[in-house]
C-alpha cells in the first residue's frame, strides 16, 4: 500500500499524538497503516490493535542503528 500525502499525514499526526489523547479515529487510522505492513503481517488483531496504543512516531538520522 502507498501512502498519498494526506494519508502519511493523518498517520504521522496520529502517532505524534500522546497514547492517553489519541481518539478512536487515530487509533483506526494507525491501525489501518499497520495492518499493510508486511513486517507486522504475521500478527493477530488484538496485537495489533494493542500496537497502536503505544506506538509512537520518531525520526532518526540516515544509517542510525534502531535495533541490534
């Protein structure tokens, strides 16, 4: 799935959005973005869905390490 610039906004908005203000709509919009991501596909619907109370958007520098 591909991203128009207003969709990778609401979904950048909704994940900059503290956990405790996120509204139904974030959390279906995060939802909806999570769920076409092949590295997730392997989960079920409530982890998911529990994902998106917690997941949050960063920005790093090119070639920063995430995760060893």
């Amino acid at each position: 799935m591909k991203m128009t610039g207003a969709m990778e906004t609401s979904f950048k908005l909704a994940l900059k959005k503290p956990p405790s203000l996120r509204t139904a709509e974030d959390l279906h919009t995060i939802y909806c973005h999570l769920y076409h991501m092949d590295v997730l596909s392997h989960l079920r619907e409530h982890q998911l869905r529990s994902m998106c109370t917690s997941a949050r958007y960063e920005r790093h520098e090119a070639n920063h390490i995430l995760f060893l």
